[in-house]
C-alpha cells in the first residue's frame, strides 16, 4: 500500500475531487488541513508516506525537508512550476516530481475584483448594506485610466485585453517585455519608473525570483500617484510588505488590493488586516473548481502513471 499525504487542502476538498474508495486497494491517503507550523512539525508527520500532493507553494519543501523524508518517492505538484520544491535535491534523491496543467483565466478574473473593488469602494459599501446605510462613498470610473501591467506573459495580457476593452490606456513594463506581444495588444511600453509615475492602478503579473523579489519598495511608493491602486495577485514578497503597510498607513498611495501574502495565511494579527484601504483576498486566484478537479485528477494520473514506471509531467 502505498501512503499519499496531501498536504495544505485548506477546505478540505480533495474528497470531493477524488474518489479515494476507488483507490482503496492502491493507496492509503491522509489530508491535512492545517499548515504545518515549522519543518521539524512537517518531517514527524510525512516521514512515513511514499508520496506527497503539493498544493502550489503551500509548504516549503526544502533540501532539509526532503533529507529528512526517507520514505519519499513522489511528489505530485498542482501546475508545472513549483519554487516551494527543492528539485536539485528530490532529483539526487531520485524523487520523482510531476506537475499539472492549470488555468491561467481565474487569476486574471479575480485581479478585475479587486480593481472594481477598490475603484466602486465594495467593502465598504457592503459593508455599510449590512448596518443599514445607504450611497456612503463615491466611486471611481475605468475608462481614461492608465492600467500599468508590470509582466505581460499569460496573466498579464489577460489583464490587459479587460483593461482595454473598459476603455483604459494601458501600459507595461518587465525586464523580458515581449514587445511583438505588447503591440499585439495595443499596450505601450514605457520605463519602470515612468510606470509608477504615470499609473492610476498597477497590477503585478511576473514569476518570484530574485530579479523580482522586492521590486515594490519605498522607493516605487514615493513615485506613485497618491490617488493610485497597487494590485497584487502575482506573489506576496514581489511587494515590500513593511513598506507597503507604511504607505497604506501614510495614504502615500490610495489603496491596495492582495490576493498573496509573504506569509500564507496571513496572520490574524497582521496589520493589513486592519487597515481600511486594503482589499484582502485569501489567495483565491487559482482556487476554482476547475482548477481543483485538474489539479487533483492529473495528480492521481500522474501518481498511476510513476507506478507504473512512465512518469508523466515531470519537473
């Protein structure tokens, strides 16, 4: 029999993805729910099971980890990039490691959310809905706008084709900008720095690594409009977040919209919850069940198919 444990299913939906009794005599399975609180936590509870399902880059799993899981064979990733898994060191172990597809659609819809969340001030006037107010702020109008999109790959353009089609002028920046796309799109390349100057809302879209990692700072605040929106739906440390709370704080920038955090979740007690010109989301980017029943589905496939000695969707 061989031990599964996935890891991080938050609302506890892999069940309802995957028909476990079917597998009854293949695999023994284990959800867990909760994050694990540090490494060593994690390395008692997996040090049994042959395979592990990652859920993106719920849970760090580092060289340290992976040295001390003895028993691991297979880790099973939701989408075909995973920055959380140490590959170097599950391929010295001879760890086989498999991603799935996934759609890029539901991170591009749920960045509009947070836009016309913040532009029509809908917290707040939900909000208000429930005690009994009516008509307490005034909005914002898209059209006229300047969208500036930091990364147009997939998500970005995306991004930008809704952008366009509100009537936004809509520019973009990346240190890799495909300028054949950008034109493609209707959408002007500029500087980063005239980015942040010129931007009424910015909407980060690029890959966490260290060309990217803190690249909104204090600096990047000061440039901004004071009546400007920064939109996060990429990575939670793309954004300084110390300086990204001072500057919420100081309204040196009018409002921000998160979907991901440094740390996920995000502390109860963690000052952007508090804060009134912040729009929080708990990671719900990719969280649709489209995207659970692929992740889920390929997940087992790819499993049956390491079994079987012809892996697929390898990392």
């Amino acid at each position: 029999m061989i031990k599964v444990a996935v890891l991080d299913d938050y609302q506890n939906v892999f069940k309802e993805f995957v028909d476990i009794e079917k597998y009854n005599n293949k695999y023994s399975f284990k959800i867990f729910t909760n994050p694990f609180q540090n490494e060593d936590e994690a390395i008692l509870e997996l040090e049994n099971f042959d395979a592990i399902f990652a859920m993106r880059e719920r849970t760090k799993i580092s060289k340290s980890l992976i040295s001390g899981l003895k028993n691991l064979k297979y880790i099973m990733t939701s989408g075909m990039r995973n920055k959380a898994i140490d590959l170097e060191e599950a391929k010295k172990r001879n760890i086989i490691v498999c991603g799935t597809e996934i759609n890029s659609n539901p991170t591009a819809e749920i960045t509009w959310a947070l836009i016309l969340g913040l532009m029509r001030n809908v917290k707040q006037e939900v909000d208000n809905m429930f005690q009994g107010y009516w008509q307490t702020t005034i909005g914002l109008e898209l059209k006229g706008k300047i969208l500036g999109i930091i990364g147009l790959g997939k998500i970005g353009s995306q991004v930008a084709k809704i952008g366009k089609a509100f009537g936004m002028q809509v520019v973009a920046w990346s240190e890799n900008l495909d300028l054949s796309n950008a034109n493609k799109l209707g959408v002007l390349p500029i500087s980063k720095d005239e980015l942040f100057k010129q931007s009424d809302i910015i909407s980060l879209h690029v890959v966490l690594g260290d060309r990217y990692n803190n690249l909104i700072s204090e600096k990047e605040f000061k440039q901004m409009k004071k009546s400007s929106f920064l939109i996060n739906t990429s990575r939670g440390p793309v954004i300084n977040e110390k300086d990204l709370v001072k500057a919420l704080e100081d309204d040196v920038i009018a409002g921000a919209g998160l979907d991901v955090y440094d740390i996920e979740p995000l502390p109860q007690d963690h000052k952007l919850r508090f804060l009134p010109n912040a729009l929080l989301l708990p990671h719900l980017g990719y969280v649709t069940e489209e995207n659970y029943s692929i992740f889920f589905s390929q997940m087992m496939e790819n499993l049956d198919a390491c079994i079987k000695g012809t892996p697929k969707k390898q990392l």
